[in-house]
C-alpha cells in the first residue's frame, strides 16, 4: 500500500498515512469543530471521499453549517457525494442494532465505491455519542478489528469520545485500540501515543529497513551480472527485469511491468515451455539456441543460452518464473568458425587446442558397422585421454576401450555412413572424464572426430549449482524469518 503522506489538517497532528487510525476526546460541540472542519477540509482538499457520521451533541445541520464556514463549495461536494454526512442510526444501526460483522463488509463496500468513482481513498470520522454501555464490549471488539482493516487499506479513521461518558477503563480501552488520541488540557490539544502501538511500529521499521536492505543486494546483484534476467507471475506478466535485459530491448525497466511477456515477444515455443513450467514446477534449460532475427540491425542469427527455473514459496507455491538469456553468438560462431578452419586448414593439425582423431570404419560381411579403427590422433587427443599415439594408431575400439564408451561405435557408424554430422557430450567410463564431441565423415566410411575434455567445466557446473542452491535457502530462510517477524509485527499492532 501506498505510504505517501496525507495532510491531516490538524495542526498538531501534521502529516499522516493510509492505515491511520486515531482518535478524539471531546467535552462539548466546539471541541469537534476545532478537530473534524480542518480534518475534513484537508480530505475534500486531496481528492478524498470523506463520510462524518455524526451523533449527539453535533447533528448533522450543525456539522453541515461548520464546514460552509471552511469549505465554500461544500453544497457541490455534497451534491456529488464526495462529502456525506450521516446520523449514527443511519450508518451504525441502520438494521436497529449494532451488528460488528456486518460494519466490517459495509466499510470495504464504501471503499470499493470511493476508489471506483475516482478519489485516491475514504476518510471517515464517527461520533460515538450514542453508544450505551451494554454495547461497549462489542463496540470495543469491533475497534480492534476495524483497525486491522484499515491499517491494509486507503483509508483514514478519526473516532470521536465523550469524556463526559468515558470512565477510566474505558478511556484505557479507547487509547490501547488507536495509534494516538488527542485530548484538550489547558485550552490547548495534547497527542498522546499508543505507547505499545508506538513501540511495535518502530520495530516493523527496523524489520522494514533490514528487509529493504536485503533487497537493495539482490537488486545490485541482478542488475551487475551480463545476463538478462526477467521474472514473470504464473501468467507470464512481468514482475521484474534487470538492467542488461531492459538495455538489450532499447527500453527502461519500468516500461516492463505489469505488462505480458507474450504479447510483447510472441512466440508459440517458449509459451508452451513457460506454460509447462508453470504447470509442473520443472525448470527447462536450453543451451545455444538458434533463433533467426530478421529485425536485430547487426545479425539474423543469435545464439542464446535460456532457462526458465520456478521460484516456489515455503509450501512449495508457484509464486514466479525466472527467465534468463545469455547471448554466446560470439561464442557459437567462434567455434563454427574454427571447426571450418580445422576442416580446411589440415597443416595445423598437431596445434590444435581439440582433441583430433581419424578413424576407419570396420563393417561385417553385410556391412553393417561393428568396430572402428584409429587411423591417426593428435597430440591434445593424447593429453586429453592419457593414451599414446603409438599405442592406439591401428587399433581399434574393442582393443582400446570398454564400458560404455563401445557405445560410440554406433554413434560414430551412423556418421560414416550418413554423412550427417553429430554433436554431444560423453562420460568416458575408461577414462574416467567428460568430453564434449564433433564427429563428420570427410569420406565414406571415414570419420573425424573434434573433442574437448569438459570435465573441470563439468565440475565447476555441479558446484555452481550447489552454491545456488545453499544460496536460494539462506534467502528463503531469511525471508521466511523476515515474513514471519512482521506477521508477528503486524498482529501486535493490530491488537
């Protein structure tokens, strides 16, 4: 909610926000014209809807004839329904007894038509002249409830009490429901606080500061990183985005919010992919995706490394989807560009950073591929695998390895006899490392292969992903802490 200021009108009281509740002590009909005029001028002033439920001993021509004094135009105000002013049984007893549930739905109702006719909230004050004191431990009931309903909405509350009808418990019961009262002492009027009201609001702050303070790190951390990172609800509106993601649309970040990701970027895949995401909870990782974009001023095809991960809450919610983009174009065509280069320039065989091996496919007498011979290997295929060149030159896989890695001889035959080139990644068993794979077939029934041992990357991949996860816990934990504490507050200050 917003916690822009409002003016009072109260000389003593200054400035205060949505959610205010307080209260008056009056002695006579002079007392609520020094207080409720400028209260109410202030609120006809700002756009509010402003309601004075009025009782004994200011009627409603009396109230009607203090603000014509203040408010010149008050007739057209009347007239239009931004000021009403209405008798207490008109408003508290209107079914003829004092029914708390139903204020509750009656106040929300005249908030809801306040806003809807276009005024920035309600300002109300109530007279409780009229209460007896068989009602008081209901009304009282209904004070506590009230200011919980108010302290979440735009709404301002000034409840006025007659000393002469107060005692001393009811003075104290008066006090403990509001965040202040105002009393006259000497002519003058005096603020006295909620002490306990007081004391639970500084803490929220404190909470409030910590709390902001946690997400100006995050918010510094996202907009530092060169990965466009956006999060989106469950129906694909944006709640977020960061700095490099809001730079590479030409837009500010705030030109994003609140509005679709789909309507603004269609596109039936990734929708479906969000959609399944947000249905089941499972993230989805692309790697190096194509995409053809015929309106990027500098190329047609991007390559972008894309995820969509789920952000779940406590009891394992959807409460959003976080989508991130790299670009590694540069990085795609770097190695397109240096495969052709290998193919094309053979002289730079041996000073290759790849692992290069030239294999002879060996078929039965079908012809069907069984077993492929080593017919030449570079020095990084050494270095990579452990496995000499004259060790391996004219053996074949049978010979050399075992495990899963014969898997490869039907991978590497469908490539000598296709002619389609394949790429992928492989636990070697044998050898005990991760490469990553480019086989072709430069001639029929030959094969070359381009590889790179992954295994540190691979590594560092798992361990990157544990430390988020133990990073993800620290932050829902804290926030969780953080949540719980102001609910805490939150309950405090309503009681």
């Amino acid at each position: 909610m917003e916690k822009s200021p409002r003016e009072s009108g109260i000389d003593i009281v200054g400035d205060i926000h949505w959610g205010a509740h307080f209260c008056q002590f009056y002695r006579s009909q002079q007392d609520l014209k020094d207080v409720l005029v400028p209260y109410f001028r202030a609120g006809l002033k700002q756009n509010e809807s402003c309601l004075w439920i009025v009782s004994e001993p200011m009627g409603g021509h009396d109230a009607v004839q203090a603000l014509q004094s203040e408010v010149p135009d008050l007739a057209s105000r009347l007239e239009k329904g931004q000021m009403e002013i209405l008798s207490y049984d008109k408003w508290y007893r209107e079914s003829g007894r004092f029914d708390a549930e139903g204020m509750m739905e009656k106040w929300k109702r005249k908030l809801e038509s306040a806003l809807s006719r276009g005024y920035d909230g309600l300002r109300v004050s109530g007279n409780t002249f009229w209460l007896e004191s068989r009602d008081w431990k209901d009304f009282t009931a209904y004070e506590k409830e009230i200011a919980d309903l108010i302290s979440q909405r735009r709404m301002i509350a000034l409840c006025t009490y007659s000393l002469d009808k107060c005692k001393a418990a009811e003075i104290i019961d008066v006090v403990s429901n509001h965040q202040f009262a105002l009393v006259k002492k000497d002519g003058a009027w005096e603020m006295i606080e909620n002490s306990r009201h007081k004391a639970a609001e500084a803490a929220l702050r404190r909470s409030g500061e910590e709390l902001r303070k946690v997400n100006e790190l995050l918010s510094a951390t996202l907009n530092a990183t060169h990965v466009l990172i956006t999060c989106l609800d469950t129906e694909g509106n944006f709640i977020l985005v960061n700095r490099m993601y809001a730079q590479a649309s030409g837009k500010e970040p705030g030109f994003f919010i609140g509005k679709n990701y789909f309507d603004l970027y269609p596109d039936d895949e990734r929708e479906a992919i969000f959609r399944r995401v947000a249905a089941t909870g499972e993230p989805y990782y692309a790697r190096a995706k194509r995409y053809e974009c015929d309106g990027h001023p500098q190329r047609k095809t991007r390559y972008l490394d894309w995820s969509m991960v789920p952000a779940m809450d406590e009891q394992g919610r959807m409460k959003l989807v976080v989508l991130s983009f790299l670009d590694v174009t540069a990085q795609v065509e770097a190695q397109m560009a240096l495969s052709e280069s290998e193919m094309r320039y053979r002289s730079i065989f041996n000073g290759m950073l790849e692992g290069f091996a030239l294999h002879e496919i060996i078929c039965d007498e079908k012809g069907r591929p069984i077993d492929y011979r080593f017919t030449d290997v570079n020095p990084a295929f050494e270095r990579m695998t452990g496995l000499k060149k004259e060790d391996v030159i004219s053996k074949t896989t049978h010979e050399m390895l075992s495990g899963n890695d014969l898997s490869w001889v039907d991978i590497y035959s469908r490539v000598a006899l296709t002619g389609k080139p394949v790429s992928f990644e492989h636990c070697s068993s044998s050898l005990g490392k991760y490469f990553e794979v480019h086989a072709y077939s430069p001639a029929p029934h030959r094969l070359a292969t381009i590889f790179m041992d992954v295994t540190a990357h691979k590594q560092a991949q798992d361990e990157l992903l544990k430390h988020h996860e133990r990073l993800e816990d620290l932050v829902r934990e804290r926030t969780a802490e953080l949540e719980e504490r102001n609910r805490k507050l939150a309950e405090e200050i309503a009681e």
